[in-house]
C-alpha cells in the first residue's frame, strides 16, 4: 500500500523513529497499528525521503506490506476482492488518530514492486526565504526563513544553473559511512513570488544528508552580495564541505515522481546501484 503524506514538521524530531522522540514515522506507525480486529495490519513503513528536524512535507510518500489480521480466528476478515479493506474507511480513521500536525492525504493499493524510497524518479523541494527588513510575516514564521538583507533573484538564479547535471555533491552533503554523494540536480531556480518572499525550487533524482539546505544556505550568500556568483561551483569542485547550511525550517518537501508500474523494478535496481562518476 501507498500513503501520501502532509506533515508540519516544526515538532517534530525529524522523520525517523527515535526512541523518547517525537517523530513523524513514530506516530504514522501507531496510528497505522490502530486498527479493530479483522482488518490489515502494517508492518513498519518504507518512506521516500527521511525528512530532518523541524523540516516539512506536502508530498511525502511511504509504502508497506499489509497482512490479514484475525486474532479471534474467525475467518470473517472484512477485505475488498483483492484482500484489502476499505482504504477511505481506514484513512479517515488514521486521521482521527493523528494529531493536526500530521496528514493522509491518500491510501491506494501499489504493485509489489513499488519502493517508495528505491522507485522515485526523482524529488521535490521548496525552500522559502522573507528578505523583508522587518522579518517574516508572522503567520509564515514555520516554514519561511527570515534574511535580513535584500536578495538578488538574478544573481541567484545565475549561480544556481552551474550547479546543475550528474555531480559528487560531497561538498554540500553530510557524509555517510559507505554512501555515494554523486547526484543529478535537475532544477534549481529562484523567484520572487511576493514583495519579499523568494521560493527556491530544487529537484534532484537523489538528494544526500542536508545538500538541499546546503545549497540553499550557500546560495543565498551569492544572493545578498556577500559572495561572488563562481563561488558556489569553486566549493562543488573543492568537494571541501561548506558550513552554509539554511536552517531546516524554511525547507518543504513538495512532491516526488514514479516511473509507470512497468519500470518500477528495473527503477530500483538502478537507485539500488552505487553511483559513480565516468
């Protein structure tokens, strides 16, 4: 089964389990364990994008196994044709179980070669900054950054269409023992979508431990004029890792894309394979 899912991750400790922590799969679990006798019961999800502290989500996406749950052994396990029960029944129910800061948008049955994580084609960020001299609206302060200098949106823009193709982003990623950082940025654009609030929109087909924030932080330096507009290229060959890391609350994780059902095996075979340089 596939969710999709909302989260405002402002209380959140991050996407993963944590034990004494309050995170998004931790109540996403429970809630899905919380079903009457009879129906499906999950084992523990498989997510697309582990999320950091305080970052949000408007198309997170997760997958698992559901098996037939009789514990009285009746046999009368409430299921549709294909063994499945009720999927709008059972969201509303998750829902109520949920507290408001975590959302099922929606549940469908997926083939079994579908991996939310190994299947994705590619994903989706928003990241949102206020460079107003008086801050951030205040009914945006959770997911807008305040910059308190003004921002070139060309400047940006220039910068960021240097980053983009098949690159060892090692120098914007937080390293992890055995992983490859080599990644295709495919968009990375800025613009001004109010007086003084600029959205970046960033999309790769893999990203590693904080490279969005990393880029964005580092950007944003080009953008008030502190930095020239080379230099985020000269720390991507340096593969020397930059400090100008953006706090985690103006990040949103907007979307991710599938292959059709046909290519979702041979996807995740080729995510699955370690990543090199030619």
């Amino acid at each position: 089964m596939r969710l999709d899912l909302s989260y405002d991750g402002t209380d959140f400790c991050g996407w993963a389990k944590q034990p004494g922590q309050r995170t998004v799969q931790g109540l996403l679990e429970d809630a899905l364990a919380k079903q009457p006798p009879g129906r499906a019961v999950p084992a523990s999800v498989v997510v697309a994008g582990r999320t950091d502290s305080g970052v949000h989500a408007t198309g997170q996406v997760v997958h698992f196994d559901v098996v037939p749950h009789d514990p009285a052994g009746t046999g009368r396990i409430s299921v549709d044709a294909q063994g499945i029960p009720d999927l709008g029944r059972m969201a509303h129910r998750w829902n109520r179980i949920l507290p408001p800061d975590v959302r099922v948008l929606g549940a469908r049955v997926v083939p079994a070669a579908f991996d939310a994580r190994f299947s994705a084609l590619r994903r989706h960020y928003r990241y949102q900054v206020s460079d107003a001299p008086w801050g951030v609206d205040p009914l945006r302060r959770r997911d807008t950054l305040a910059w308190n200098r003004a921002l070139d949106v060309a400047a940006l823009n220039a910068s960021a269409q240097e980053l983009l193709g098949l690159n060892d982003f090692a120098a914007y990623c937080k390293p992890r023992e055995g992983a490859t950082t080599v990644r295709e940025l495919q968009r990375f654009e800025w613009e001004r979508v109010a007086e003084h609030l600029i959205v970046a929109h960033v999309s790769a087909d893999a990203f590693c431990h904080s490279m969005v924030r990393s880029l964005v932080g580092t950007l944003l330096m080009v953008g008030d004029g502190r930095r020239n507009q080379p230099w985020p290229t000269e720390i991507l060959g340096s593969t020397t890792r930059t400090t100008a890391v953006a706090p985690a609350h103006g990040l949103t994780l907007t979307g991710i894309d599938y292959p059709s059902d046909e290519d979702l095996e041979a996807r995740a075979a080729q995510t699955r394979a370690l990543r090199t340089l030619p």
